[in-house]
C-alpha cells in the first residue's frame, strides 16, 4: 500500500512538472493557442536599422502588438505590425522607429492622431518615422569639425 502512495505522488509530480515545461514553451516560443487574434498593419520606412522580427510595438508606452515581417519593397522596407484586437488605430498615426535607451533593441512606437476614421485590418499607417542611426550622427559630428 505504501508503494501505491509514492508512486503515485511521483506519477503526480511527473505530469506537474510536464505541464509547468509545456507551459513554458507556449509562452516564451509566443504562441497564441487560444483566440485573441492580432490584426495585421502595414508601414513603409526608408530605413529600419536594427529592428527585428519579433520587436515590441507600442502606443503611449504600453506593447500593444508586434512585428510579424520585414520586407523589402521597392527599395523601401515594408514592415508589418500586428496590433491587439482591443486597440484602434487612427489614420493619422505615425509610426517610428525608437530604441530603448542608449544602446537596446529597436522597437516601433506609435503616436496616435485625432482622426475619427480608424485604419482598417490589412490597412497601412502613412506617415512614418525611420530610425536615428547613431554611427551616421557619430560621423557627421566628427567631421563637419574639421
């Protein structure tokens, strides 16, 4: 009887630990099993240096979605946001490329405008921002000195 007791608290202890582990795997690979679907939003930019798939994106400071693609098209970057369901977008947004603090990942903020008409799912956000790039501000100031 006794071996019935530890077996079954290690069984017990086998499947915590296999759902704690595929728990785990869900959340840290960023899969979404259960609805909340994002919606997809597009942004051209002349230059996204250092943004990455995967990248936060945010409004007033709060991750709102993130980057799903990165392409080139027509020698411009088309970058593709997917936007919580819950968050509208106006047509006036702009879009722009920041990093956190000096020297940390890239992300995409958004800055919300004061239209009334929201930019649809599979829509596209106009005015863009592209990133500051620190070696070309090193370079200039260096030597528009001489």
């Amino acid at each position: 009887m006794k071996n019935i007791n530890i077996e079954t608290g290690v069984g017990i202890f086998l499947i915590a630990g296999l759902v704690c582990l595929g728990y785990l795997s869900v959340k840290l690979g960023d899969i979404n099993l259960f609805g909340t679907t994002q919606y997809p939003v597009t942004a051209r930019f002349s230059s996204v240096s250092g943004l990455k798939e995967g990248a936060a994106v945010e409004v007033a400071g709060v991750t709102v979605g993130k980057v799903s693609k990165i392409n080139l098209d027509n020698y411009e970057a088309m970058v593709e946001l997917l936007i919580n369901p819950g968050v509208k977008l106006q047509e006036d947004s702009i879009a722009s490329i920041r990093t956190q603090g000096i020297i940390g990942d890239k992300y995409v903020k958004i800055k919300t405008g004061g239209s009334e008409e929201y930019i649809s799912p599979n829509g596209e956000i106009i005015e863009t921002e592209s990133a500051i790039e620190l070696e070309e501000l090193v370079s200039k100031y260096i030597f528009e000195k001489e």
